[in-house]
C-alpha cells in the first residue's frame, strides 16, 4: 500500500462527480416518465425482500433482496423486531429498517431505539461518527464486529461507527445486551456485543445508483455493481462505491468521506462455500468543538473553532518571536484524517452429515490521526538523549535563532495492523449441538505524535503529519509520544446446546477464556513524563461461564433465564508514561498503579409472548462489576486517562413489543429502567480519596424509552420515531448532569413505476431533530470534586435530506 499522505486529496475525486452526474439524470428522467404513468392500476407492488436476523457472531452475509417500502421484515415492528428464541437478551435491526434511513446513517443511530441502547450522533449525517452506551456499558466495553471481525481499536477497544459499512450494503444489526457471544472474538466486551452483517451479492445482474442531497450541503453518491450468478452458477461477487461530503452544523468545514465494500461467494456445492468481504474507507473530516459548561454558557450552542488563524510572527534574529496559542484552535488544524481496510474469507465445510468446520482469517489496516493539532512548540523543546530532558534548540522560523516559539502542527498518529483467524467446529450429536473453536490475533499498534509545520494560511505542511516532520539537532522526528503495543490475543471457546421436549426446552452451557499479552514499549519522546525509554509487559486473562435456558410454554409463551460472565483487560494506554501507573523500581519499570481487567457478572430473567397483535419481549437484568474502568476522555486533545472505579452494580428491565401491520399501520416500542450504583470510594492520590460510594455511574441514563410508528401502502410509507433519554450524571462525584432531553425524526418514501430500463425507482425523504432540540451528551466519564473537566457532544440541528435510488438490470 502506498503512503498514505502521497495520496491525500486524491482518490475517487472525478468517479464521484461522474456518479453523481449520472444519479441526477437518470433518477430526475424516471421521475417524469412515473409522474406520467401514475395512474397505471396494473403497476406491480413493492416486492418483498428477506430482512433476516444477524447471527450469533454476525460471521454471515444476507442477501440485499430489492427496494422495499414494506417487505417481510416490516411485517413485524416496522423492521426492529424479529422472533428470537435464544436463552438470552438480544434485539434485531432488519434490512427493511435499514433502507429507510439516510443513506450516510451509522450503527449507532440505527441500533438507536433497541432497549437499552442510549445513543447520539455528533450530527444528523452521521458522517463524524458518535457515542453509544447499552445498560450503562459504554461503546469501548461492547464487542463490535463486522461478519464476525472484531472492529473495536485494538489498544483503547474505542469504536468508530462512521468507517464501517455503507448502510446501503447493511441487511442487519443484532445487540446481545449483557451475555457477550460466546464465539466472539474480543478481550474487552464486559457489557455484550454489537453484529453486523453485510448483504450478500445479489443472484442476477445489475447495477444500483442512488443520490442524496440535503442541508448543509449533503451530497452522497452511490453506485453498486452486482455480478450475478457465473462460472456454472457457482459464484457471484458485488462491488460498490461511495462519496459523501457535508458541511459541519456549526462552524467552518466539512466532513468528507469515500468507501468500498466488495464482496464474493463461491459455492463449491450445496454444503461447501466460501464468503469474502472487504471494507475500505477514506475519511477527512475537520472536527466539532465539544464544549464544557463553562465554554457552553460562554460561547453559546453554536460556539466552535476559530475560523481565521491567528498568524505567525516576522522572524527576527536575535528577539524572542513567541507565538500566541490560540483558544479554540483554528479549524483546519482541528482534523481527523483516517484509512482504514476491514478484510475476511470465510471457509465453511461439511465435513459429515453431522460436522462442520468453519475457518475465518481476516485482516484489519488502519492509519490516521485525530484531535486538534495546532501546538505551540518551543525552539529548545527537543529531546537530549543523553539527559532524558528537552532543552536541546533548533531553528524552527529560519531567522538564525532558538529563541523561539512557533505554531506546528502536532498530534497523536496511529498505525494498526491487525490480522486473525477464528476456526470454529459444530458438531451434532443427537439432540446436542456441540460448538467449539479457537480465535488468534496478533495486532501491532504503533502510536507516535509527530510535528510538521504550519504554512501562513495555517495549513499543516501536510494534515497526515508524514511528509517534511520536524527534526531536532540530533536528526530524529519530533515526537510528543512514541509507543508500541503489540496486543497478542487468542481464545478458546466450547458449548453445548441441548434440545429436550421436541424443543420446547433448550438448554444451553458453555465457556470461553480469553487471553491478551500487552507489550507496550515507550521509546523516549520529548512527550511529558516520556523522556525514558521503558518497556512493560502483562498478561490478562479469565476463565468465562455462560448458561442459558428456554422453556416454550405453548406456540405463543416464552420464558428464559441466562448467566454470562464477561471479561475486559485494561487499555494500552493505561502503561503510558501520562497515566501514572509506571514507575521505575531499580531501574525497571514496573506497573503500580491499579490496572487490572474489568470483570462483569450478567444474569437475565425474560419473557417472550406472540400474538396477532405482534410480538413482545421483556427482561429483568442485574450485573455486578468488578475493577470497572473508567476512562476519562477529552475529544478535543485526544486525549484518554485510565481509572479503576473499583466495583459497579448495576440493575433494572427493559421491555420491547412490536406489532403486525394492521390497515397500513404498524408500530415499534421499548422501554428501559436502568439503576448504576458505585459500591467503593475512589482514591485519587495517596491524600485523596473522594466518596463515590453509593451515587449513580455517571453516563447512564434511568429511563431510555424508543418509539417508531408507521403507516405504509404497497408503493409509499410514512414514519415518526422518537426517544426519551433521562437525564445522566456526568461524573463519579454526581456534581454536574446532563439534563433529559426528546427527539423526533420523520421519513417517508415513495417507489414509482419501473420502466423498460430501470426498476424500483425510489424517492425517500428523512428529517431527523424535527423539532431542532438542543441537548448535550458527556464525552467520558469524569471524577468529579474539582477533578478534571467534563466536555459534552451537543445534539446537532435540525436536517433535511433526499434520497433517490433505481436498480439498471
């Protein structure tokens, strides 16, 4: 692969006008032929299409089916409801609700009314990415994959949404509340995990193009190509593209972004296949300021980064040129250039009538930097290596000098490489269903914070920070942080699920253990604290039971109950030279702080009932934690503190019930009651230890109740949603709350007529914040008690967007 800096600016520049030249004039053609050909009594209606349930481990694809205004999967809660019958917690996001969101949308705003989930976007598009919580279980503490490959980061298990999938080649999204899949391949899920599975190729041949457009000057064009059935009908791959851009809700810039998703299937029989899939995304996007209470009351809502640069300094040789920091920092040196390549094969074989094997390698790639980079850097703060100190000088300015101090671009740049193997064997053994397996990765983080510098626009020399770095008088780069973690991780799990009753009851039982080694090196940096060169290496790892029952009362009753323990090693960053947890004890370092894994113990009691009004699911919930981590985060330096909140017990219910069509109308409905409560004090300092014992766990709201209600005909529907988030501690001191907040989103659709040369023309329209509510969510978890400062995510605007797609067959 290339450098990435040497193609900044570059990639898919004239595809995307192409495509979005070619979306306008065939979507705006089709739009008068099926203006004049509405009265056609003989139009077919909205085909259906399969919107199936994501597995388990979400290690499968779907198939994308035709447009749909209502399919099968709006058969049931209007696409966010499926049957379950697993002995534990799980909601399902179909396909048929997928296809009605914008087209930019990411998994946290689709998941975004399911029981339990509190959610918010950084802006409607969802284009910069945003925040998710499940039970009081924080993103970083949930397990994400895609087709089964696990996408949290590697070293901070951080997830972000916007570099996934398309939603146009999503069919579906499954959340484990609590019980973390057994087969699933992570070692920092204490709180369940998130699935997502993409749409399989299509079986015929053809080419789909879709346009969006909307406010702030949302623009995405997409085009997907669909080989069919060939080689004896054995294969069939897709491959698709996209460009989305849009302007940020408050202040100047803009997120940009390009994608690729490809996929294949090979079937070698009815039995033997092989499923390949890969991901690439390009974004850059400069960011949103995220304000405190104080800079929120002083700035106003719409306070963000400067919008002129504040300018360097003539140089003179001989006077001190100190150039002012600037507060906020000016946009265009607030940005997050990111690359990232999600790819897997997936192998699966029957090896008897009663064996399968299924072997998985896959491989993740990502580089990018993030956080605000405009730093001012002093002219004699180079590392002297000899000393462990900075205070060696170099003319940054050119004026002859090292009396200086000059605005530089600097900020944290991460490289991960990532690749891993799941071998997973299924067994049938007369009513037993044996699952064993084996996961293995070997993910190679390398995090440096180097410097280049600013132009008189204030431009960095170039925003990937790779080309021209700085250099001090010894050669070497500039650098405010070097690490390495290298995160071994591996894994084996086994189950057996047991069918009794002519399966009315199952009962299933299993284990897992994972294993992680963190090596974590810092090569001495001119970073604070950072000027020794120190290597730490520790091994975490657990022994985790689950088991769950299912007992079917009669065709429409459900009852079961599951344990599941959950397990989540400490953060790379937690051996960083800034965390205070590494100390040097004759001449080694040492680990003394108290980092240690997070453990959860999850037990869940439901009920399942169906109906002809539709179906309804209910649980009641208690988990107790142990050594739960809280990481204090600040979005605006990029910044992450490591703390042990020590034990967390966290108990309520949550209640979901979606209804079958009734004369056009349909409806979706959860509800969430969520108690989290600190059982021990928390000791900042060998003087200080703050009483947190009995207060709420701070970003996790008590009530979380979801609504979406839909009226639908065969070639057009119309859908309201809306969710209540209660208000929310924002530290372990409960002394600052975000307040509760409701928001409401409309969209409807329109499919018109095929033609000779097109099928499935469909207009679709989304609205989200209808009633442009203003609310704040906080970015971490804080101490509290004059520790630290909480900033929040603001809650964006009012958006406006239309979307027009046809298939060319």
């Amino acid at each position: 692969m290339n450098d990435l800096h040497t193609t900044a600016g570059k990639p898919f520049k004239h595809p995307a006008l192409r495509l979005s030249m070619i979306a306008v004039h065939v979507l705006l053609l089709q739009a008068g032929v099926a203006h004049a050909q509405s009265a056609d009594t003989n139009a077919a209606p909205a085909a259906p299409a399969a919107a199936p349930a994501a597995s388990s481990s979400a290690s499968g694809t779907s198939n994308i089916g035709t447009v749909t205004i209502t399919g099968d999967g709006d058969n049931l809660g209007t696409g966010l409801m499926v049957r379950e019958d697993e002995p534990k917690t799980r909601s399902t996001v179909t396909r048929a609700e997928i296809e009605k969101e914008r087209a930019t949308g990411n998994v946290f705003q689709s998941i975004g009314l399911l029981p339990g989930v509190s959610t918010y976007s950084y802006d409607a598009s969802g284009l910069f990415g945003g925040g998710l919580s499940i039970r009081g279980f924080n993103s970083d503490q949930i397990g994400f994959t895609i087709n089964g490959v696990p996408v949290n980061d590697s070293g901070s298990f951080a997830v972000y949404p916007q570099e996934f999938l398309d939603n146009s080649n999503t069919c579906g999204m499954s959340v484990t509340q609590g019980a973390t899949d057994l087969d699933a391949p992570h070692v920092g899920s204490t709180g369940g995990n998130v699935s997502i599975v993409t749409c399989e190729p299509e079986n015929e041949k053809r080419v789909r193009v879709s346009q969006t457009v909307g406010g702030l000057n949302l623009t995405n064009s997409f085009v997907r190509l669909d080989s069919g059935r060939f080689a004896n009908d054995m294969a069939k791959i897709f491959v698709s593209y996209s460009h989305a851009e849009i302007d940020k809700w408050k202040g100047e810039g803009k997120a940009k972004r390009d994608h690729v998703d490809f996929g294949f299937r090979l079937d070698l029989n009815k039995e033997n296949y092989v499923t390949g899939t890969l991901n690439y995304n390009r974004a850059i996007n400069n960011n949103i300021y995220n304000p405190s209470l104080a800079q929120l009351n002083q700035n106003g809502y719409y306070g963000d980064y400067a919008s002129q640069f504040v300018g360097h300094l003539p140089p003179v040789k001989g006077t001190a040129q100190n150039e002012a920091s600037q507060s906020p920092a000016y946009y265009k040196l607030s940005q997050n250039p990111f690359e990232n390549v999600i790819a897997s094969v997936t192998g699966v074989f029957r090896l008897t009538p009663t064996t399968q094997v299924k072997i998985q390698p896959y491989y993740w790639y990502g580089f990018g930097t993030g956080g605000t980079q405009q730093y001012v850097l002093s002219e004699t703060g180079f590392l002297n290596p000899a000393t462990g100190k900075v205070g060696l000088g170099k003319d940054l300015n050119g004026d002859g000098d090292t009396l200086d101090k000059i605005i530089v671009a600097n900020s944290s740049v991460t490289r991960t490489d990532r690749p891993g193997i799941t071998t997973t064997v299924t067994q049938q053994l007369g009513n037993h269903q044996i699952q064993a397996g084996v996961w293995f990765e070997r993910a190679v983080h390398r995090q440096t914070g180097p410097a280049v510098l600013v132009n008189a626009d204030g431009t960095a020399s170039d925003i990937w920070l790779q080309d021209n770095q700085i250099t001090g008088p010894t050669g070497q780069p500039y650098e405010s942080r070097n690490w390495k973690t290298v995160s071994t991780s591996w894994q084996f799990f086994a189950a057996d699920s047991i069918s009794m009753l002519a399966d009315k009851l199952n009962v299933t039982a299993g284990f897992r253990t994972p294993h992680v080694r963190r090596d974590f090196t810092n090569f001495a940096n001119e970073g604070s604290n950072s000027g020794t060169s120190y290597n730490v290496v520790k091994d975490y790892n657990a022994f985790l039971p689950q088991a769950g029952v299912r007992y079917s009362i009669d065709d429409a009753n459900q009852v079961y109950a599951s344990y599941a323990m959950n397990f989540r090693a400490p953060p790379n960053f937690a051996f960083s030279p800034t965390n205070g947890n590494v100390t040097f004890v004759n001449g080694q370092a040492t680990v003394t702080g108290n980092v240690k894994a997070e453990t959860s113990n999850v037990y869940d009691i439901g009920y399942r009932n169906e109906s002809g009004l539709g179906v309804f699911s209910g649980s009641l919930f208690y988990v107790d934690y142990k050594n739960r981590q809280a990481t204090a985060y600040d979005p605006n330096l990029n910044n992450s503190v490591y703390t042990n909140a020590g034990r967390v017990r966290n108990y309520g219910f949550q209640l979901e019930f979606g209804t079958v069509p009734f004369h056009g109308w349909s409806a979706y409905a959860s509800i969430t009651n969520n108690h989290s409560r600190q059982l021990d004090n928390l000791q900042t300092s060998a003087t200080t230890t703050m009483q947190t014992s009995g207060k709420d766990y701070p970003l996790d709201p008590s009530w979380l109740l979801g609504l979406s209600i839909q009226y639908a005909q065969p070639k057009w529907y119309v859908r309201a949603q809306t969710k209540f988030t209660a208000r929310q501690y924002a530290t372990l001191m409960n002394d600052e709350v975000a307040p509760s907040y409701t928001t409401v989103d409309l969209d409807a659709g329109y499919r018109f007529n095929n033609t000779f040369f097109f099928k499935n023309p469909t207009v679709r329209v989304n609205v989200s914040n209808l009633f442009n509510r203003q609310y704040r969510n906080p970015s971490s978890v804080q101490v509290g008690g004059g520790s630290g400062t909480v900033y929040y995510y603001l809650g964006a605007p009012r958006l406006l967007s239309v979307s027009l797609s046809a298939d060319f067959q």
